[in-house]
C-alpha cells in the first residue's frame, strides 16, 4: 500500500472505522483466510462491531448474495440500489423480513448509495457492464467491495480498478467462489503439489453462448430507468429481451450474450469460474500466458454477438498449453493433464487418474493453497483484519485478463503475443486498441 493512501481524508476515516471493528480480530491477523469459528456470528454481537452492508444490484444473483449474507450475523445489510423499481421494493421486503423490521433505505441511484457514511462494505451484482463503475465509486467513498463476475468488458477498466483499491487502501472480493470450495482447492494442490508429473495441458470447458433473433422497439416500462441501465455502454433502442433479468422461467438474461454488456461465456456468466481455477492450479496468478491463438463463431444477426463456440490455445511461458473451448468440445470444468496422470474438478465433482490420488494428503511441507471458510465469510473476515480475500483485485485482473485475450484474438482471427509482465500485446496496434473501450459520458473510469 502506498504513503499516499494513508494520507487521504476517504482512506483516513476508513482506517479508524476499521480499527474499531478489528479489535476482536486483532490476534487473528497472522492466516490470509481465517478458519470460520474465527468471526462473528453471535446474536451478542454489538452494532459497534457489525459490517453495514449496501447491496447494488437486486436480480437473481444480487438476491441470492444478499440471503448468503443473511447467514452472517456480524454483518448487516441497511441499504439496496437497483433500477428497477419492482426489484427493489422486492429487496427492500427481503431484507426487511429477515431482520423484522423496515430499516432498509432503497436507492435508485448507486452513487447516493455508495456516500452514505456508516455503510462498511458494498456487494455489487449489476449487470457485466456496471462492475467497475460501481467498484470504482464505492472504493472512492471508503468502501470494501465484493463484485461479482466478470471484472470489465476490457483490460482498461480492470486496471484501473487496481489502481483504485490500492490507492484507496479496499479490500476486495471477486465472485469466482469456485477457490472457496474444498473440491477446487484440493485439486489444485495435487497438480501443484506434482502428483499428475509435470503439467502439460490444461483443458477448459464452459457453456458457450447462442443467438438472440432481432426484437421490436418497445416502450420502456415506468418502473425501469432504462437511461441508467445502459450507463456506460452505447445507446440502442430499449427492448424486453436486451435487459431482462435473469429469471428461473427464463434461464440466462439475453444479455450476456450482447459484447456491450458481457463477454459471454468466454468471459461473463460461466467462463471466468473454470479459467480461474485453471490459473489458480498451474499457479500463474501472478502472470499469464505469452501466445493466444485460435477460432470461433459469430452471430451474424440479431441482438447477440457473442461467441457461439471457440477453441482458443494459450500457451504459456514454462510450455504449458491451456486449451479453453465451448463445452461442446472440452468437458465443462477443468481438466490438469501432467507426465503422470491427470486431475479433473468442476463444481460438485472431481476426479483423477490415477485414483489413488484422490487419497492422497497434502504434507506439511507441501504447498497448501488459501482454505476458505466461504466466500462471503472470508471477505467479512478481512474486512475485519484488512488482508486480502481469497479471490482479491490482483487475481481479477489476471484472471479476467485471460477473457479479454480471447475474444480479442477471436474477434481479430489471428495469433495476439502478451508480454504477462507489461500486460500488453506485442507488436499489434490493433489488438491494443481492443484493450480498452469508449465509455458513454457523463461515465468516466478516472480515480
């Protein structure tokens, strides 16, 4: 952390704030992730000491991480931001409900959110699109953030939310929760733990995207500020099937099909899990890979262009391959191939060749990746102890910067070489410029 930051008035207030609350996790600031008994969840718990929350984003995953944050006693959630009038008296009763009383303030607007004093944290789970401009105005009035996947729509906004929370002093969570789950983890420490040999190729696998045929002009409903909606992105006629929610009726919102808003499933709603882990087994959080070459399909009409199917090779510095592709060609998760068997992970399953390696103890001479206590535990836990979370700001960046390659060198159909310690494309002035994109005013990355 730099001296500036702790020079700043923002920085200043956060820190006393957060010395209060550290008292009782003073003595436990030595692990990165503390144990779960480590914090909280007691009814005794004074207000003095408990996180106040503000979630920004009430569809299907904001509501989801607003009940897993429910489980957590030290932590209270007072405000909820959307712009959709209906999800947000939906929030509002939703929390409401849960601690028996109407103590929760509805915002329409995330800045007036994001000003509020006594707020601690801030949970965000707007669309693709918003992410770092919502990071971005909460780390600037004090705040810890937990946002969830993907990071940016370009390699630009994802920097500079890194230069933000370390400017700022944040701790920040991403929503890649696959590295707080045991399976993930455990396998992860056999392939760096050698026990498939050397690694050769790591095969990733994730649901690929699909078209959305043209849709008629439609009024904008009264309860929905389109305008803010769009924010960022360029403006298109409004239409249900651009910005519906993600319903259980109605599957995967359209879009996170539409490059405006996501990357698809390259980058967006599935892909940025399994690279994570992919990353996170070869032990390459700190780098990336140095050639990005191969193919895939486009829509070539209606609302969505993003990849239909891919197959896209990365070839890192040490010779390992990551061969990530549509799980029409790649098993959907993560297979580690080495010189003497193989691992495979993905949510609720893993196995291994040889089997006896499911067996196997980590020593405690061995590398022993951060354990977890949950995702949403772990970040509360070093809100308190100001560490870094499991899947902190750094990890994002590397990780997203994995799907920014991608759909940049498919869209461009030839190899892109990435120097992983500039974190810049060689020799390309085209794929450069696709590192970055035009954000509609009055919008603005700047810190």
């Amino acid at each position: 952390m730099n001296s500036s930051a702790n020079r700043h008035p923002v920085f200043a207030k956060r820190q006393s704030r957060r010395r209060f609350l550290g008292v009782v996790a003073s003595t436990l600031a030595a692990p990165q992730v503390l144990p779960a008994p480590a914090l909280g969840a007691d009814d005794t718990i004074a207000p003095s000491n408990r996180i106040t929350l503000g979630c920004i984003g009430l569809g299907i995953r904001g509501t989801q991480l607003t009940e897993a944050f429910f489980n957590h006693k030290d932590c209270r959630i007072v405000a909820v931001c959307d712009v959709s009038r209906q999800q947000l008296r939906k929030a509002k009763g939703l929390v409401d409900r849960h601690y028996g009383d109407g103590g929760c303030t509805t915002y329409s607007d995330f800045r007036d959110l994001c000003a509020r004093p006594d707020i601690d944290a801030v949970c965000i789970a707007s669309p693709d699109h918003w992410h770092v401009l919502h990071s971005l105005e909460a780390v600037r009035h004090g705040k810890d953030v937990y946002t969830e996947k993907a990071l940016g729509l370009s390699l630009a906004q994802d920097k500079a939310l890194q230069r933000a929370c370390r400017q700022y002093g944040a701790v920040f969570q991403w929503g890649t929760q696959q590295r707080s789950s045991d399976n993930f983890r455990f396998g992860c420490e056999l392939v760096r733990n050698g026990r498939i040999g050397r690694l050769r190729t790591v095969l990733v696998g994730v649901p690929h995207d699909f078209p959305v045929p043209n849709q008629p002009v439609q009024p904008v409903p009264d309860d929905l500020d389109y305008e803010m909606w769009l924010g960022p992105a360029p403006w298109a006629p409004y239409t249900y099937q651009r910005c519906r929610p993600w319903t259980r009726q109605e599957s995967y919102s359209n879009w996170y099909h539409i490059s405006d808003y996501c990357l698809g499933g390259i980058g967006g709603y599935w892909g940025i899990h399994h690279v994570d882990i992919a990353q996170w087994g070869h032990g390459t959080d700190d780098t990336g890979p140095v050639e990005v070459e191969g193919t895939a399909e486009f829509p070539t009409d209606g609302l969505a262009d993003c990849a239909t199917r891919w197959n896209v090779r990365h070839t890192y510095a040490d010779g390992v391959t990551m061969v990530y592709t549509d799980n029409e060609q790649n098993r959907q998760g993560v297979m580690f191939q080495g010189t003497e068997g193989w691992v495979f992970v993905r949510r609720g399953e893993i196995d291994a060749q040889p089997k006896s390696l499911l067996d196997s103890r980590i020593g405690p001479q061995e590398i022993h990746l951060p354990e977890s206590p949950g995702h949403q535990r772990n970040f509360l836990d070093c809100v308190k102890t100001r560490q870094q979370p499991i899947c902190d700001v750094d990890v994002a960046v590397r990780s997203d910067t994995i799907s920014q390659l991608t759909d940049v060198c498919t869209r461009l159909g030839r190899k892109i070489r990435w120097d992983p310690q500039r974190e810049a494309i060689l020799d390309d002035p085209e794929a450069s410029r696709m590192l970055s994109r035009a954000i509609r005013p009055p919008w603005r990355l700047g810190v």
